[in-house]
C-alpha cells in the first residue's frame, strides 16, 4: 500500500506571490492557479499544484478537511495582477503592431497609382524600371486606409494561427513586410494588361491570395515532409544580396512616402518634407552610436522602438514650437490625408464609424473572379516564383534564433507546419504573406509577454486597429512612416554590403553588389536571376580556384594490403627498390569532377607522374576517387581520355581507378565497363575501394617477376573442404608450422615447432562463435583452414574476413585485455590451433624464446595494420617510424 501523503500547510504570510511566480504558473500550464489552495504553495512561493495532484493520494473527504481554500477576494487580486503583468507586453507589441503598420501599409502599391485624395492636383508619377511609367487613379476611396488593413489582417490570421500551432509560447506574428517590392511588381504587370480600374485591383488582389496560398502550401510541405533544413541550402551571399537591394527599395519608397511622389528631381521641390525625415533618422544613428557597448552591441534594445514612437509628439511639439498650424502642416503635406471615411473629428463616434463603414470590408470584396486577368497571372508567373522563393529565408532564421533567444525547444518541422497554416489561411481571403517576426517577438518575451492568453490579447488588440488604426493614422505625420521606412532600409542595406565585407570572398562580395544594383535598377525578378547566375559562377570559379582536384599523391612504398600472408619469395619482389611497391604511384582526387576543371586535374595527373625522375616512371597508377562528390558528363569523358593518355604516352601498363564505393562513380554515366578492361594485369581496371586496388596492384608487381608466386601452394592446398578426409593430423600439423613460420622470419623450423607445441588442434562448423566483442581474451588462435569473419557489434556493424595463416586474439592476450570484436565462423570443417592463456604464462615462464615469437607476432600485425592502405592515404597519426 502506497502511504499517504498529508497536504502540506502553510501560513498565509510566508506565501510571497510575484509576477514572475504568476507568469511562471502560466508558463507550466497549470489549470487550477487561480483556484489555488495553500496546500500548491511552498514556503518559497512556488505553486506545486502540478505535482500535488499526483504526489497526494486522499480521499476527497479527506482533502476537503485538510485543505483550506484562499479566500474569493484574494484569488480574484492574484487573477488581474497576471493580467496587468502582461498588459505592458501586450500594448507595447500592439503599438509596434500600428507602427510598422502605417508605413508599410502605404507602400503595398506604387505611389503613382494615386489615391483620389492627390488625383486632381499633385503631378505624381512611377516606372517600373523597364519604360512603364504608372500615373493614374487608385479605384476605390483611402489607398493608404486598405493598405494599412492588408497589413493587419495579415497580422491578426498569423497571430491567431501561431497561438494554436505554434510551440512557441510568446511569439509574435507580422505580415511579411520585405514582400514589399514584390507588391508594387505584381501592380506595375496587372496594370500594364488592365488598367488603372477596379478590375486591375480585383486581379492584383488574386495574386496577392495566390502567392499566400503557393507559400503556406510550400511551408506546409517542407515541415509536413520533414524537409525543413532543405532551406538552409540556398547560396548565403545570394541571400545577402537580395537583403541590401530589399534595404534600399524600402528606404526609396520611406522616401517617396514622405515626399508623396517619385524618387528623382521633384524631390529638391519636397526637401522640407525630407530634411524632417534626415534629421530624425540622423538623431537614432547618434543615439545608438553613442549607446553602444565595448564589442559594438546596443545597451537599449527598445532605443529605437521607443524613438519611432516619440517622433510623433516631438513633431507636433515642433509645429506648435514654430507657430505653424496643424492644418497649415496637413495642406503642405506633413500629414496623410484622410485614410478613412471616419477621420475628421477625431470624436468618439468618429473613431466607430469604420464598424458599419463599406470602406472597411473592401478588401473582402474586391476579388472578382469573372474581371481576372489571367494573362496578366501568366506573366506574374517568374515573380509569384521569386516571391515564394524570398519569403521562405526567413523563417529558417527566425525560429532557431528566437528559440536559443527564449529558451524554447522547438522543432523547426513543426513551426513550418504552423507557417503553413497561416498562410494558407490568409491566402483563401485576398491576404498577404506572414510570419513569426523575430525582433517583436523578442520585444514581447522580455517585456513578460507569455501564455495563450495574452497572445489571443494581442490578437484582439490588433483587430480593433484593423477598424480604427486608419483613423489613428490620420494623425500620424508621414515624416514617422518616413523615418522609420528609411531606417529600416538602411539597415538592410548596411547587413547586406557593409555587414557582410571580409565574411566572404571577394567574388561572393561581388555577387552581392550585382544582386543589390540589379534589384535597385530592375527589380526583384532580375535580382534573382542575377543571384542564380552569381551562385553558379560563384561554385565553378571556387571549385576551380580554392578546390584542386588532385588532393595529393604518392609512392606505395610504405603502403600495405590486408594481403599479409603471401609467401617469403612474394614479399621479397613487393619490397624490391627494382620491382616493388615503389613501382606504384597513387593519387587521390577530390571534390566535384565538371567541365570547368577536367583539364586542371587530367594535366595536373600527367605531371605527378612525369615528375619521377628519368628510367623511374611508375610502373602502375591507382586513381582514387572516394572523395569525389561528383562527375558529370565532361569529365567522365576526360577520365576515359587520361586513361589512354597514361598508357599510350607515359608507357603506364596498369591503372587501377577506385570508385570508393560498391555502386561504383558518382556519375549518371557507367564508366566502370569502360574502364575495367585489364587483361594479364595490363590496361585499366576497377576495384572497389584502395585495399582491393593495392592488392591487384601487388598482384601485378608479382606476376610481372614470377606468376607463380600468386599461387601459394602452401594456403591453397588447405581452402577446399573436399580433402579434408584424405589429409592426416600430421600433415595438416605440418601445414601450420609453415604458416606460423611465415610470420616469423629469421627463425629456425625447430623454434617454430617448439612454439606450435603450445597449441591445441580446434575444429568449429559454421555459425559457431569464437568469441564475443568485449569478452575476457583468454586464447590467440591461427587459422588452419576455412573462413572466418571479424564484426565491430557497435560500430555500424564493420566487417572483415580473416584470411588462412591469420593469427588472431594475438594482442588481447599480450595486452590482457577484452576482445576488441566478435568472431564468427564461415564454413563448416574450420582448423584452428589454439594458445590458451594458461600455456601462455607456462610459455612466458619457462620458455621464453617461444614467448618472444607471440611477441614479435604482435609487433608485426600492429606494424602492418599501422601501414596499412586505409591509414596512411595523405593523413595519419600512425606513422611507421
């Protein structure tokens, strides 16, 4: 029986309740905290509600006589002092929201697309870059009014979808304001097919859902799939880029907000307009220069929130400082014109007047499906793709930055899910793209903002501005819109060609100028076909320049196969100066094998061996290409072609070419028929990777001097099980002492026989067991007959065959130590001798010339595994010196 747990009593001083306590409970999603009872508080102030639940097991008669419940009034004070502990966080975020809003709001279309306030007096114009030049009037009332709605609309879906879809529990919401430029690109096409009239806007609109839908839909596929780091592979410097052009387009169009006309020569007429506008922005740059740490990071972070926010009274304070009216101000367009039906009185009817509005609801009635054009869609086709294509980069920094920011663990496949959502959402209304904003959610978690409730505050906040924010915005001079439009866009701009110099190459560098002029002089679809073009030059030239494809090359001297028990003659001819593994030359190749470096790497080749001196040209060549990543068509050609010309003009009789792997080069095209035609180990041949190379390559060395040294009549007499009933124990004892003597040369037969006279005869069938990975090494056995197999259990599983004359378990009985793999029989009838521990230490005692045999053994194995082919390729730590 489980022992009751009596509910823990505390006295109604020592409970200390903070909103940090209050914003905690909320955090670990306790249901009962505003019921709470004295039994979920410690002495600390911390609500053990939670657990209590769990950790106590009374009856209900039992907790309603030892729990005493807080008194209503007391609960009800906890209740709004959470809700005032997150009102600062959830206003400050709503007037960002109204903020961000206004200026961007009024840039969605082009300014020459005139709202009918300006149509009959001011002269304003825009081009598209390529001769179009926009002059006409918008169709409906209030441009900058529906604007400003797009915005919050789009805010207030992405909210809402973010609090239920998202795991994170403070973020923020935003329409995707860098879409801006793409905007203004999708109205300067559908009125080059429709016109200034409402049927371009109906069209525009469509593109508009379109895109988000495209958008949410790719979100929504990439989490859905798992295929969420598929984002992190577009080019970095292409990315850069498109962020310095984006900065300028935004502070050109701050500017063309507060001048309310064209960037060009009409801008020394509205100078008044744009010195406030300098003067403001040239204020913030000194602040944060002046508020900036040791290692050039801000002290303030709100500094410049905070400074958006006040250029509005200081504005007003300088107007009224001056004697200047506001109505003086408003006719020399220092404010925006009436955004909304509603602005005028700024009384409270006023301001609810957009609730029975039509102007309101226009933008869910301004699509008109029969009055598209879908030629105007065709066209928009390559920038809806450019569109899509930007607005995926920023969800992949946003999200693991403001997790490490929040301490959150979040999954970046399930907060594309949730992108994908919003989006998709947004778009079936006309809306524009969203996202989770980095900078505001920050803004929100460090100012207490936490919990569904408060998001859904922040949701319901922004959806009143979505009725009145055009009415505030009335009141709002541009030169606030404008400061703030031309200090983002500087920033963009100075993260993208300042930020970035000296973290790049000089031709990536070069890239993201190209793409920041392009996209200033052409547009966004040019910019990104420029950063495609930069991405692709920028891969061959580096591929080329930074990346040799011949990653180094050397003699086989001092390489060894896992060939290690041919026969005293066979070694002699490979350590020959004459005839050895001198005679071998091999180069590894690297990286990716195109048409831009295929004569780089066939010349470099050539010269390697043309550099041996004069009557010591190699006799056989091994190419390895494991660490190639790629062939494609052009060089699989040249590798053909630098086979012919090693064989025909350097005199190569041999070159072994190693793919790395068992499904062969990494090309769509099979050179491994072409390649492997040897005949009499002459031409060219395949193997699958260096230590089936080396051993060919020996082969060959061997063959050259004697062919029939590749036959070991010793080894091959024994590999057939069908003789095992005519070969006596005498002969097969004989057998062994041959191999054993392999292994020692310079010793007599008699030590050798001595030394086997410690050993015991074992047979084993297939499937048999000799010993597990990590068991006590208590034996070192030679392989007589059959066939063995050595298995790493925890490390994917690696494999080796252990060849006939192999003496195994040799170093763990030195050592003491435990078996480094398991051993698993092949075939049935295996022979194997056996040196138990035991004879060991009766050989170490009494015999120590035989345990000096064991000795030298070990060495010789250690020796050739540290030579071995796979250790010494171009690095190694196990020099054998």
């Amino acid at each position: 029986m489980s022992k009751e747990i009596p509910p823990k009593r505390v006295a109604p001083h020592m409970v200390s309740p903070t909103t940090r306590l209050l914003r905690d409970s909320m955090l670990h999603g306790n249901p009962d905290f505003y019921g709470a009872t004295d039994e979920e508080f410690d002495g600390n102030g911390s609500n053990n509600g939670v657990n209590s639940h769990l950790s106590i097991h009374a009856t209900n008669s039992t907790r309603k006589r030892s729990i005493r419940r807080r008194p209503l009034l007391h609960r009800q004070w906890r209740s709004i002092e959470s809700a005032a502990s997150q009102l600062p966080a959830i206003a400050l975020v709503t007037l960002f929201h109204l903020m961000v809003g206004i200026p961007f709001g009024v840039s969605y279309f082009p300014v020459g697309w005139k709202s009918s306030t300006f149509a009959a007096g001011d002269d304003i114009s825009t081009s598209d870059g390529e001769g179009f030049v926009m002059d006409g009037t918008f169709p409906i009332p209030h441009k900058e009014a529906l604007g400003i709605r797009m915005f919050l609309f789009s805010t207030i879906i992405g909210q809402l979808t973010m609090t239920y879809a998202s795991n994170f529990r403070n973020c923020i919401a935003l329409q995707m304001v860098e879409n801006v430029p793409f905007c203004q690109s999708l109205s300067y096409i559908v009125i080059s097919h429709q016109g200034y009239g409402r049927e371009a806007l109906s069209t525009l609109f469509f593109l508009f859902g379109l895109a988000s839908v495209i958008v949410g839909a790719v979100f929504y596929t990439l989490g859905r799939f798992e295929l969420g780091k598929v984002l992190y592979f577009f080019p970095a410097h292409v990315l850069v880029g498109c962020i310095g052009g984006i900065g300028v387009f935004i502070a050109k169009t701050g500017l063309e907000v507060t001048a309310n006309a064209s960037f060009g020569m009409v801008f020394f007429e509205k100078m008044p307009l744009l010195l406030v506008v300098f003067g403001f922005e040239a204020g913030l740059r000194v602040l944060n220069h002046l508020t900036k740490d040791s290692t050039g990071t801000s002290r303030y972070p709100l500094l410049s929130p905070i400074y958006f926010c006040l250029i509005t009274p200081v504005f007003y304070l300088g107007i009224w400082a001056s004697g200047i009216s506001v109505e003086t101000a408003f006719s020399e367009g220092y404010f925006f014109p009436p955004l909304d039906d509603s602005s005028g009185d700024g009384s409270v009817i006023s301001f609810l007047s957009p609730l029975w509005s039509e102007s309101t609801w226009d933008i869910f009635r301004i699509v008109d499906f029969s009055t598209i054009s879908w030629a105007a869609v065709t066209e928009s086709i390559p920038t809806m793709v450019a569109l899509v294509l930007f607005s995926l980069i920023h969800v992949p920094i946003n999200i693991p930055a403001f997790a490490v920011s929040s301490d959150a663990d979040v999954e970046i496949n399930a907060e594309l899910v949730a992108h994908g959502y919003s989006n998709g959402i947004v778009g079936l209304f006309g809306g524009l793209q969203n996202y989770m904003a980095y900078t505001q959610s920050i803004i929100y978690y460090k100012s207490g903002g936490n919990g569904r409730a408060s998001s859904l505050a922040v949701a319901g906040l922004t959806s009143v501005l979505f009725f009145i924010g055009p009415s505030v915005a009335s009141y709002m001079p541009r030169c606030m819109a404008g400061t703030l439009l031309l200090h983002c866009g500087i920033d963009l701009f100075l993260e993208g060609v300042y930020d970035s110099y000296g973290k790049y190459d000089y031709l990536e560098y070069a890239g993201i100028w190209a793409i920041t002029v392009v996209m200033t002089a052409f547009g966004m679809e040019a910019a990104l076909l420029m950063g495609a073009v930069s991405a692709l030059l920028t891969y061959a030239i580096q591929s080329v320049t930074y990346l040799s494809p011949v990653r180094g090359s050397m003699t086989a001297a001092t390489l060894r196969s896992s060939e290690w028990n041919r026969s005293p003659e066979a070694f002699n001819v490979l350590d020959s100066d004459v005839t050895g593994r001198v005679k071998i030359e091999v180069i590894q190749l690297q990286g990716h094998l195109f048409f831009g470096n295929i004569s780089l790497f066939g010349e470099s080749i050539k010269k390697i061996i043309q550099s041996n001196p004069a009557g010591k040209l190699p006799f056989i060549v091994i190419i390895d290409f494991t660490l190639v990543l790629g062939i494609d068509s052009s060089a699989a050609q040249a590798i053909i072609k630098l086979r012919d010309q090693l064989s025909h003009q350097l005199g190569t009789k041999l070159v072994i070419f190693v793919p790395g792997s068992a499904s062969g080069f990494p090309c769509e095209i099979n050179i491994s028929e072409q390649l492997n035609t040897a005949r009499n180990f002459s031409g060219s041949h395949v193997c699958e990777d260096m230590d089936q190379a080396l051993i060919y390559a020996e082969d060959a060395l061997i063959a050259t001097v004697n062919k029939n040294l590749l036959y070991d009549s010793i080894k091959g007499s024994f590999l057939s099980n069908d003789q095992k009933d005519i070969i006596s124990i005498e002969d097969e004892k004989s057998h062994a002492i041959e191999l054993l003597f392999r292994k020692c040369p310079g010793e007599s037969r008699q030590v050798v026989e001595k030394f086997l006279s410690y050993f015991t005869r074992e047979t084993y069938n297939k499937g048999d067991v000799l010993w597990k990975q990590g068991t006590k090494s208590d034996s070192a056995k030679l392989l007589v007959s059959g066939d063995l197999i050595s298995k790493l259990e925890y490390e994917a599983e690696t494999t080796e065959t252990i060849s006939i004359g192999s003496v195994i378990g040799e170093s763990g009985l030195v050592q003491g130590s435990n078996r480094n793999s398991t051993v698993y029989v092949l075939v049935d009838n295996t022979v194997l001798f056996s040196l138990s521990s035991e004879a060991w230490e009766i050989m170490k005692k009494d015999d120590l010339q035989s345990a000096q045999l064991l000795y030298s053994i070990v060495v010789r194995y250690l020796t050739l595994r540290v030579q071995h082919v796979s250790n010494r390729i171009f690095e190694t730590r196990c020099l054998p010196i």
